[in-house]
C-alpha cells in the first residue's frame, strides 16, 4: 500500500494545506516553521538581470558550425574573436524558453470520467530582441546567418561564368548585393550545417565580488543557465523608423529549436538572497544631544561664555 500514492488522498482534509499565514520579520514558530515575509519575499528574481550568449566563436558546434562562422567571417561580422562577445549585450530583452505537454483525451475506461494523458512535448519559439549599432553589425549579423541557411544561386556568379550551373553566391559579396538577375533562386542547406546552441543566464544583481571567475565560469552566485539546442533564426522583425523623435533603434529576431536544458550553477551563495547588504562607506557616528553639549562646554572654555539654554546663540562675553 505504500507505493500507492492514490491511498493518501483518501479521507477529508488530506493533504493538508499547510500554515495560513507568515509573520512579517521574525520566523513563525509551530508545527512548520517559516521564516519572516521580508526574508522570503525579500529574495525574488528581477527581471533585468540576464545574458544572452550567441557562443559566436568557430567549432562550438563542430564542423557545421565551424562553416557558418566561416561564412560569418566573410562577411565581415565575426572575425574578431573579442568583439564577438559585444553582440551578448546587446541583447536588450529576451525571454526564458517555453514549453508545452500536449495531451489526449481518453473515454470509457471509468463511467462519465473524461482521463487526460501527455502524448507530446512542444517547445514555443524564443524572441530576442536586440538594440542596433550604428555599422548596423546586428542586422547584418542575422541577415547573413539566413542567407547562409538559404544561400541565393543563379547569375551573377564570377560574372555570369557560372549561370549554367547554378552556382551560389559567395558570402563575400555581403547581402547578395550583385543578385539583382531574374533568373536567380534559392535553395536550403542541410539542418546540421545552420543549427547550433543559444544560451540565456538568468543571476541576480546580489552577487558579491568576482561574479565571473575561472574562465568565464561563474562563481559566489545562484544563477540558471538554458541551453536551447540546435537553435536557428526564423524571423527577423521590421524596425519602425521615424521623425517623429529619436530613440534607440531595436530589432527582434525570432528563433526555433529542437529541445532546451538547463543547467544550475553549482557554485551557490554562501547567504540566502536578501540578507546580506550590499557594502556601504562608512559614516561618522551622529552627534548626540549629550555630545553637543560636550562641545559647546569646550568652546565656552577656549572662546568665553556661552549660554546653553540656546546651544546655537551667540557667544556671550567673559565677564
């Protein structure tokens, strides 16, 4: 009867609810002890602390990825090792993954009950969205990462030599610039050569010092990092342009993937969030009424006499 769970629903109030309430600053002494309010809810996540990783760096992924960074390079976008980490933080919203079980209905196997099963998991696409430099770097970057999913063919190639053909254009012509001839058309590559991981890490702004150490492993922190596998872009936004007043640009690329992990960050707080404050400079102690007096008596005795009932008159003269 043990490894049934279905026994411990039997009989009225089983399970039970639990405490109805928690104290607001001092632990709630019972049956379940709880911490006060403002320790538990004093350590909820905030939503603009994050990082989105594009791992734009050649072999991550193995060959495949090795030839989109090639053709990355080509164009110009990713042939700077440091520079490439300026595109994560560009990354000015984003959302952690989703995910859904689609379910069957099952009828019959007990009288007027309608049973509900899981038969498939779905993963919803992921939107990032990116401000805009000005070498428009970010557009082009995933502008050609599709044209390297869907490379245009035709004439045009080495000036038309290779128009019987169908040879493709190759990325050092950036945009496909010179592909203005009717007869020109596209064709997809294999999945595997376009797909790689994108990563999202959600941290708190809590962290103490050296957040980040061991070769970009981080440390002295709680943090969740997702890991959407085979990941590729599949639309990239329209951005308004207007005279109507001046604001920094934002594009939204819109990604798919085959399946998401996620990984914790062993390397936890020593505190729980929230109960540590953050350091400060250190102020004088205020000055107390006694110590105010105290220093009205010394000057009375270096200046003259002065009258205490009104501490901060004017100094009376030495009889």
């Amino acid at each position: 009867m043990a490894d049934q769970p279905q026994v411990s629903r039997n009989g009225a109030g089983v399970p039970g609810i639990g405490p109805l309430y928690m104290k607001t600053t001092t632990p709630r002494v019972g049956d379940t002890v709880l911490d006060g309010a403002r320790d538990v809810f004093g350590a909820l996540s905030q939503t603009s602390q994050f990082k989105v990783s594009l791992h734009l760096t050649a072999g991550v992924g193995g060959v495949a990825d090795t030839n989109l960074n090639t053709w990355l390079n080509a164009s110009g976008l990713s042939d700077d090792p440091i520079k490439n980490a300026y595109y994560d933080f560009y990354c000015a919203e984003a959302n952690l993954p989703a995910t859904t079980l689609s379910t069957r209905e099952v009828k019959g196997n007990f009288q007027g009950i309608t049973e509900k099963f899981a038969v498939e998991r779905a993963y919803q696409p992921i939107s990032l969205t990116f401000y805009v430099d000005n070498d428009y770097k970010l557009i082009r970057l995933f502008e050609e990462w599709m044209n390297y999913i869907n490379p245009l063919y035709g004439a045009g190639v080495d000036g038309g030599t290779q128009n019987q053909g169908g040879g493709g254009y190759p990325a050092s012509t950036i945009g496909f610039g010179n592909g203005k001839n009717s007869n020109d058309f596209y064709r997809l590559r294999y999945p595997e050569d376009y797909r790689r991981i994108i990563s999202i890490t959600k941290f708190e702004r809590d962290f103490r010092e050296r957040p980040q150490i061991n070769d970009g492993q981080l440390g002295g922190q709680s943090s969740i990092t997702y890991r959407m596998i085979d990941a590729f872009p599949t639309q990239i936004s329209g951005v308004p342009l207007s005279y109507e007043g001046s604001t920094i640009a934002k594009v939204q690329v819109q990604f798919d993937y085959t399946r998401f992990v996620y990984e914790v960050n062993p390397s936890r707080r020593t505190q729980p969030a929230g109960t540590k404050p953050s350091p400060k400079a250190d102020k004088p102690p205020a000055k107390t009424g006694r110590r105010v007096n105290d220093a009205l008596r010394q000057a009375q005795s270096q200046t003259g006499r002065l009258d205490l009932t009104r501490p901060y008159g004017p100094t009376l003269p030495v009889a």
